[in-house]
C-alpha cells in the first residue's frame, strides 16, 4: 500500500509541472558515492529533491518549499520501501521571489530543511561548494535527481539518476544555464524534468564532489516548454553565507 501511495504521490506531483522537472534523456542510475547525499522531498501535491549538508539539514529550491504544504523526506527502508521523515522547521532565503523564478530570471531559490530526527547512517552530508571563480562555457557539473525519466510519467520517477552537463550562454554568479553536451539544447537530451526541481548540481573541487548549486527551472529544446533542453541553477556563491549562518542558527553543523 505505501508503495502504491508513492506511485500515486508521484503522478500528482508530475500533473502540477513544477519550474524544473526532471532527469530525462536516458540518464544512469547515481553512483552510490553521490546518492548517499540525495533526499526525496514530499508533500500531498508535490515532490522534489533535496541534499544533505548535516545528519539533521536538507538544503533544496525555495520554491520546493512553499508555504501552505506539509513537507517530509522520505527514505526507503532495507525492503526498499518508503518511510516518511517528519519536518521540525524551513528556511527560505528572504530575496527569494516566485514570479521572478517563473519567469526564468535570477533570484534566491534556496531553503533549508531541519529534520525532527537526524537522517539514517545510509546518508551522509556533502560539503558545500567553496566560493567559485568565474564559471565558463563547456565547465561540467553533475546533476543528480529522483525526478521521472519520462516527462508525464510519474510512475518513472523516484529512482535517483545522475547526469553530466556542461555550462552554457553567460554563466555567472545569479544563474548558471546546463545543457547535453552532445544535442546542445537544440534536441532533447540529458536534462532536469519533474521532481528534480531542488536537486544538487556537483562540481569537483580538491578532489571530491561539493554542492555549487540547486536546480530552479528547465525549458524542452530550442527554448520550449518541457525537459531535456536547459537546466536552470542556482549558484550557491552569493548564497553560501547565508546557508552557513541560518544552519548555525538551526542548531545544525555543516560538513567542513
């Protein structure tokens, strides 16, 4: 029956089309070094992905996080099914600003998450990205998600995929925009769709992996409405101090 819930959770969440979907265009599976970071995001109408940054703090979109739901996390037990982690407390960063995000333009989508109880020992939390010289076209990062492998198909969601895309147009400080290295926006290729909305972006740095941004929004090729055209981010670079801060404020302690 949980099972089933989920399954229904999902096609719900995928009717709604939310700013950023999900990962389509025949993405893998996430190795297990990065999904041990990677959280599920749930409520009665929507789902989104999330990261951890401490044992007890999910960092994710703001506009996954919306005031007006009952938000959980939900982890899957040994059996492999899901079990549902209450929420004690959400942050939105105060600049954030919905029509702006709709719109496709820079803003704040960020939040942070405090659970009740600490997530379980198969989580851990990833170091947030240090402060990023320029961004240039061609850099990659590495998008990882629950959302649908098939835009309209909830039932292909909740499995957490993984894709490498590379920076394009004037990636800056406010936006970063992704595509498929290999259809460049123009086809649909690899990209976020349903349920990735929030999901981290990684990047490589010192030789491990660290969280340099969320996704925020997606289009279809060539600008179009849909998936598997660009990727829309979130730089955590002009937002990191404010994570730091509000996570101390939280009572969390963030990986070094």
């Amino acid at each position: 029956m949980r099972r089933l819930c989920f399954i229904l959770l999902l096609a719900a969440a995928c009717a709604l089309r939310p700013p950023a979907r999900a990962i389509v265009g025949g993405a893998p599976p996430a190795e297990a070094a990065l999904a041990r970071h990677v959280v599920l995001i749930v409520s009665r109408t929507t789902f989104c992905t999330g990261v951890a940054i401490a044992r007890d703090l999910v960092l994710t979109a703001a506009h996954c996080t919306l005031p007006g739901a009952d938000y959980r996390l939900m982890e899957f037990d040994a059996a492999h099914q899901p079990v549902l982690r209450d929420v004690a407390q959400i942050a939105h960063h105060p600049q954030f600003d919905l029509k702006t995000l709709f719109a496709h333009r820079a803003t704040a989508d960020v939040s942070l998450i405090r659970l009740a109880v600490p997530l379980g020992a198969n989580f851990a939390p990833a170091p947030l990205a240090a402060p990023m010289k320029a961004v240039a076209p061609g850099d990659a990062f590495t998008v990882v998600g629950f959302g649908v492998a098939v835009r309209g198909d909830g039932t292909t969601g909740g499995t957490l995929r993984a894709a490498t895309l590379i920076a394009t147009g004037q990636p800056g400080t406010l936006q970063i925009r992704l595509m498929d290295a290999r259809t460049k926006g123009e086809g649909t290729g690899l990209g976020a769709c349903t349920g990735d909305s929030g999901a981290p972006v990684f990047v490589m740095q010192g030789g491990r992996m660290a969280v340099a941004g969320v996704v925020s929004w997606t289009t279809g090729p060539k600008l179009t409405a849909g998936c598997g055209g660009l990727t829309g981010v979130t730089p955590l670079t002009r937002y990191r101090d404010w994570i730091v801060t509000t996570a101390r404020q939280m009572g969390s302690t963030l990986v070094p």
